[in-house]
C-alpha cells in the first residue's frame, strides 16, 4: 500500500544580494532573526591547523576518511569553523562542544535552544544560526561543473524544468536557486536527503504539494518559507524554516 500523503506548502521568494559584513560585537541570534555565516575555502585556509586541533576524534577519522585531500580539506576547514561559530555562541570553548545528531544525521548541541544548519561547497563554507525554529541552509557555487540540462529530469517536476530552460544564459543559476531551496527545506525538516526531489515543487512564489515520502511526511513541517540570495559574485544561498518573518543578518567569517 503507498504512503499516506499530506499538504504541503512551500513559500519562494528571491531577494536582493547578500553581502556579508565584518563582525562587530555579534550577538546571539534572537527569536525571530538569523545569523548567516560565510567564509570562502581560500580566506580561512591558513587557519587549517587551528581548526583541525578543534575536531573531536570521531570528526579527526571522518576527515580521514575521504579520498581527496580537497574533501579533507573542505571537511576539516568546515567543521572547524562551526566549532568556533558555536563557541562564540554558547561561550564555550570550541573543542569541548558534544554534538549529537538526529535521525538522519543532522547534528545539534543537546540541551541548547540554538538551531544551526551546516552547508559547504566547493569553495565555500555557510553557517547559519537561529533561535525559536528550526532552519536549513544550502549553499552552491557557481563554478560548480553541472550538465543542468542532463540532470535535471531527476531531480525537478516538469514546470522547474521549463523554467530553467526558459532561463537561457541563466540556466545554471536557476538550475542552482532550485537545487539550494530543496536542500534547504530537506535540511530544515531533519531528514536531510530525499531519494524522490520530484516530490518538491520550488519554483513558483508558492508551491502547493502533497508529500507521501513516509520520512519526510512524519519530519516535514506543513509550511516552510524559502529565501534565496546571491552572495559575492559566486554563490547561491537557500535558508528554509516553518517561521514566516526572519531579520537576516549576514556576517563575514574570515575575523572570527
């Protein structure tokens, strides 16, 4: 017997860039905003070894587990960054901080009302904290190698395909806008990864569904709101969440 489907709504909107600004006496994100976190690979490198002496053993064997020194790298860079980002957050000192993680991986500090989502790319990291609701955050790089139009029947419905046809020159950046605000949703809801994105509509200001992955019907909240921005010349960014209103503020992570 097939999965008992719900409703599901998905609210889209694209604003204008994000540009990220220098840190200046941050503050623990209040009910209602957002803090957004990036940091371009080449600016934080030279930290490297300052964030790998952060990693807990079990994060030092993940690491090591990747083939390609760019992954190990990315991985380390990342989660080290996080660990700071966090320690500033519940004053503690970043290589103490436990994390445990739920049922499909999404890790969290147990005992904490600060809800984080982690996304990196392959020349870049985002970090994204809020307080009151969960989140999700994706984040994708424009100098990703993609062949959109020969991957796209497999992960979006026929209208998103049309509209990333219809993008022409822009293809590649629509075809990314979708791809992050998928991420974002699966992100915000904890099941992190969907095996059917066919399932999820993003691309009109307001997508009505109905969802019978059985993961994602028992996790998914009943209405996510999705922002996308550009970040730089180079990025793509989705932030998802069962909360309508947020104040975003964007912070450069090169000075923390």
């Amino acid at each position: 017997m097939p999965p008992q489907g719900r409703p599901l709504t998905i609210h889209c909107a694209t604003t204008d860039p994000l540009e990220p600004s220098v840190p200046d006496g941050v503050l623990r994100p209040t009910e209602g905003s957002v803090h957004i976190w990036y940091a371009k690979l080449d600016d934080i490198r030279p930290r490297h070894a300052e964030f790998d002496r952060l990693l807990q053993p079990e994060e030092q064997e993940r690491a090591q587990r990747f083939r390609f020194d760019t992954d190990r790298e990315r991985y380390v860079l990342g989660h080290g960054l996080l660990r700071v980002l966090l320690g500033r957050y519940l004053t503690q000192e970043p290589a103490s901080i436990r994390m445990a993680r739920g049922r499909f991986g999404k890790p969290y500090v147990e005992g904490s009302d600060l809800h984080f989502s982690f996304s990196d790319t392959k020349d870049a990291i985002l970090v994204a904290f809020a307080t009151g609701a969960e989140i999700g955050a994706d984040i994708e790089t424009m100098h990703r190698k993609v062949d959109h139009e020969g991957v796209s029947g497999h992960f979006f419905t026929g209208p998103e395909i049309g509209a990333i046809t219809a993008a022409g020159p822009n293809a590649k950046r629509r075809f990314l806008e979708f791809w992050t605000r998928k991420e974002a949703v699966l992100k915000a809801s904890g099941t992190g990864i969907m095996d059917d994105l066919h399932s999820l509509r993003v691309d009109q200001d307001i997508n009505e569904l109905t969802i019978r992955h059985p993961e994602f019907v028992v996790m998914a909240a009943p209405v996510y709101h999705v922002h996308t921005w550009q970040v730089g010349a180079d990025h793509i960014v989705s932030m998802a969440s069962p909360q309508q209103r947020w104040e975003v503020k964007a912070w450069n992570a090169i000075e923390v």
